[in-house]
C-alpha cells in the first residue's frame, strides 16, 4: 500500500507543479510588455 500511496501524492505534486507553472507562464506571456503592442491598453 505504501507504494501506490507514494505514486499518489507523488501525481499529485506534479500536477500541482505543472498548473502552477503553467499558470504563472500565462501571466508571464499575457503581462503587458513595453515593445509588444500588439493588444492596447
């Protein structure tokens, strides 16, 4: 029992990881660049 216990968290963190990742390169593409202006203010 306690390797699939360990698969599960082991899972879990690297989908907690891959979304917060992913989250923060959202934010990293979507923040507002001083050469980009491609979308307005």
């Amino acid at each position: 029992m306690g390797i699939s216990n360990f698969w599960f968290y082991t899972i879990m963190v690297v989908v907690i990881l891959h979304v917060i990742v992913g989250f923060a390169y959202l934010l990293y593409k979507l923040s507002p660049k001083k050469k980009d202006k491609k979308k307005h203010e």
